[in-house]
C-alpha cells in the first residue's frame, strides 16, 4: 500500500478541481477508512478497491 504522496507523483490519484482526491483509473472519488490501530487513515477506490494510505 503506497502513500498518497506517493500515488498522486506516479499518476495513480489526481486531483479534481475542488482539490478532492480521485482514481486516476476508475474517476471516482475515495472514500476514507479510519482505523482505530493504525496510524493516520486508508483512502480507498470504492469502485476498483485499490487503497493509500493518508498520513497526518
């Protein structure tokens, strides 16, 4: 699982005009999952199911 960061330089995310994150593949915006355990936050695909994870 890559970072955000790291997805939105190799064109797996983008961005839309509103700043809001989205699928590069399937144009759709993610969604956020938030863990109790885990550090920070997944931002998923809700059409492909490809995850990042968002750190703070």
């Amino acid at each position: 699982m890559d970072s955000i960061r790291r997805a939105l330089r190799e064109g797996e995310i983008k961005k839309d005009m509103y700043e809001r994150l989205e699928c590069a593949e399937c144009d759709e915006q993610l969604v956020t999952k938030n863990e109790p355990d885990e550090v920070g936050s997944i931002r998923a695909c809700p059409e492909c199911g490809q995850e990042w994870r968002q750190l703070p």
